[in-house]
C-alpha cells in the first residue's frame, strides 16, 4: 500500500479509499476541494499500486495498514473516513475495529452484505476477464470500460496497475466483498454515519447494506440516487458526490 498526502498536514485529516479496479485518482476532484480545509490522505491499495507489482490479501490486512499508517503519522483522530465500493467495506472495518477514533464514517455503494458463492464465482470471472484483456490492450474492452466503469482520463493510471495485477489479487479481493463484512459496533462512539447508494445494477446488494445498518444505526443518515448505477455518482459526477457529503459534515 501507498499513500498520498494533500492539504496542510496540522489540518483534521480526511480519508479517501477506492474500490476494486480504480485508481486511487478517482478522488481527483474530491481532493482539490477538500485539501482547502483538510489534510487529505489516499491510499493506493495493496493490488493497485502503478509503480511496482503488489499482493492484496484481505480487507483486514489494508485495514490494519491504514491504520498503522495513521498511527505512524501521529494520527488519533479522522475527521471523516470515506470509502468507495471496497473501499468502503475496508472503511467501515476500521471503524469496527475502534482503534482510530472517527468523526464521521461515508461509505458509497459499500458491500456489506454475503453474498452467494454464485455471484462471488460469476464477479471474480468478469474482473479477470477486464484484467487479461486490459492486459492484451483489447479495444473493446476499452470501450465498456470507458462507457461503465471508468472516465477515460482514468484509462492510463488503471493500465498501470492492471499489468501487474495477479489472478490471486482478483481472488482474494472479490472473496473479502463477498463474504460480507457487518459487524455492529455497540455505543457507535458519537461517529456520525453516512450511506450513499444508486439503485441500478448491483447497487441492490448496496441498497440491503443500508438497510442492515440502519437497523443497528438508527440516527445513520441514508441517501439514495435513483437511476445511479454502483459508484457512478463519485466517478463520474464528484462535484454533486461532494455537495452532498460536504452538507453532511457541516
């Protein structure tokens, strides 16, 4: 894992982390409006890292790296940790964990819900399908990707890593979303909690998510976006993802 820093470091930190298969630079426009106020930390996780070949092996293990990296940095307090997708399922074990203490937990779209080995089977096949034929600079790959998944401007940071992403990395990363990651936390620690979610496509498994946590977080705050696909909002309209997540802090 890697970590990059914006904003004045005296400032209270915020915390970015990306799903499977993005960049760590799909906060791009998050951390030019947020470094203003905050000290913006973004991880590169372990399997996404463009600069050199790296394992993921659980959401406990980038959990635990975060973790100690704001340990490291002398870091007790999170203003607010947000996670997008895996991203947020990593999020919130850090929060369950309670060795950090957290102002404010955003996930978007965070899967934490079982999944059925079917459906864990039929996405780890479709990300290592995307990840060979990235590999083999497949056009129309390119094209859905671009249509679906990713902004274009993204396409060069998301080759960097995918040519060195492992099979087992795929694996390991799509057995940590599927097989649910829901603990509740008693006493919530006067963390205030937001959930955002789409309702196309998979965003059901979001939408259960939600509703899971409610049940045990009742003062949690739920925003659903009609006709969003899975974290199409932060990708792909951050400037609206951030409106509502700034209204929330405030």
């Amino acid at each position: 894992m890697e970590f990059h820093i914006f904003g004045n470091k005296s400032n209270k930190a915020v915390v970015l982390i990306h799903g499977v298969l993005t960049p760590w630079q799909i906060w791009e426009r998050q951390i030019e409006v947020l470094k203003e106020n905050y000290c913006v930390i973004v991880p590169a996780l372990d399997g996404h890292i463009e600069e050199h070949e790296s394992e993921f092996i659980s959401i406990e293990n980038e959990a635990q790296q975060i973790e100690e990296y704001l340990s490291k940095e002398q870091i007790e307090d999170v203003f607010a940790l947000c996670g997008l997708s895996m991203g947020g399922v990593i999020a919130y074990k850090i929060f369950e964990r309670q060795n950090i203490r957290i102002e404010n937990l955003i996930m978007d779209g965070a899967p934490l819900v079982k999944m059925s080995f079917i459906s864990e089977k039929a996405m780890t096949a479709a990300y290592t399908s995307i990840i060979h034929k990235s590999k083999k600079r497949d056009r129309k790959t390119f094209e859905n990707f671009k249509k679906d998944f990713l902004p274009e401007r993204y396409l060069e940071s998301f080759l960097k890593f995918a040519d060195t992403m492992t099979d087992n990395t795929i694996k390991n990363m799509l057995h940590s979303v599927c097989s649910g990651g829901f603990t509740p936390v008693a006493g919530q620690l006067c963390t205030r909690i937001l959930y955002l979610h789409g309702t196309k496509g998979n965003e059901v498994y979001s939408k259960k998510s939600a509703q899971k946590m409610k049940k045990h977080y009742p003062d949690m705050e739920i925003k659903c976006f009609d006709g969003y696909k899975h974290a199409e909002l932060a990708v792909y309209e951050p400037d609206k993802w951030l409106d509502t997540v700034i209204s929330f802090l405030k």
